[in-house]
C-alpha cells in the first residue's frame, strides 16, 4: 500500500473547510468535495473512510493549528497581564482573519458529529494546556479569580469570537480604541479584585 500523500490530505481538509463555510455541514456531500478538490471521490475515501471521520479529523486539525497561531510569537517571561493580553489579541486576530474556523466550530459543536471520544478529550487537554497553565499561574498568583480554568478561557473567547463575528458581518475591523475596551472588560471578567 502506498503511503499516504500529506499535501493531498491537506486539499482536501481545507477545501472540506471551505465548503463548510459555504454550504454547512449538512451541505457538505464528498463526491462535491473530491470535484471542488479536483480529486477523484475513491481518492477522497483513501484518507478519510466517512463524512463523519472527516468532520472529526478537520476539528482535531482545526483545534491543532488555532491554538499554536494563538501562542505565536509571545515572549517567555511577559508579566501575567501582558501574556493574557497577548493569547487574547492573537485570538481575536485568529477570529477576524479565519472567520471559517468559527462557523466550522460553532456548527460542529451543534451537530451529530460531536461527540467527545477519550482520544479527542486527550488531545484537546494537550493543546489547551499551555492556556490553561497561565489562567492557573494567574490564580496561583491571587490575580485571576479561583473559578474553572476552562471556565474563564470559555468565557473570553467567547467575547472576543463574539466581537470578531461582529466585525466580519460588517466587513470591518476592530480598531484599537475598540480592543482596548474588548480588553479591559474582559480583564475585569477574570480578575481578582478581592485581594
């Protein structure tokens, strides 16, 4: 059997991911997918068996490339505000640029296909972890306030994809000013003032 080719896996997750955009997930058909691909639909069915296993494996591939563009490029040893400041401005930069990733998941979330098998739980552990680990630096620290972690992420990255969405229905951006405010709001959310 021969190997598997990288590139053609992923033309096809990408080009799944476009669709998804424009058609949904229930619109998504694989013989419409190999055509848009320009890939023969048997092709198609040599990477991934089913609609279903495409649909997880392009979450997985999502949640893998979101979260390293999400810790891109932010300095060891910022002070806990900054660092948080930081992942926060690189998510919503991930929500203005990619505002496919957003439909994707929020579509995926409320469909048949999710369901959290152990290997996906484990996974998304993994790459949550690092965010994780600076929420609980921050509580640690008597900063952050002492809630769940994946709590509070959840919570601002659900202002700022809010935020993003916004901006990308009106075909603009979120200026500074706009940020700014994004930020401070969302810092007052997790802080802990009670110190």
């Amino acid at each position: 059997m021969r190997p598997k080719d990288e590139a053609k896996e992923q033309l096809i997750l990408d080009t799944a991911l476009a669709m998804i955009f424009r058609v949904g997930l229930s619109g998504l058909k694989m013989s419409d997918l190999a055509k848009e691909a320009g890939l023969a639909t048997g092709t198609v069915y040599i990477y991934f068996k089913d609609k279903e296993e495409l649909i997880r494996r392009l979450y997985l591939y999502l949640t893998r490339k979101s979260t390293a563009d999400l810790a891109a490029e932010i300095p060891a040893g910022l002070p806990l505000k900054a660092k948080i400041h930081a992942l926060a401005y690189n998510y919503l930069q991930i929500c203005l640029q990619h505002p496919e990733y957003d439909a994707f998941f929020e579509q995926y979330y409320r469909s048949p296909y999710f369901a959290e098998t152990a290997e996906q739980l484990t996974e998304e552990t993994s790459l949550m972890q690092p965010i994780v680990e600076v929420v609980l630096q921050g509580q640690q620290e008597g900063i952050i306030k002492n809630a769940d972690p994946e709590l509070l992420v959840m919570l601002v990255c659900g202002m700022i994809s809010e935020a993003a969405r916004q901006a990308n229905y009106a075909q603009r951006t979120v200026s500074e000013a706009e940020w700014q405010t994004i930020f401070a709001v969302l810092w007052d959310g997790v802080v802990n003032y009670g110190l």
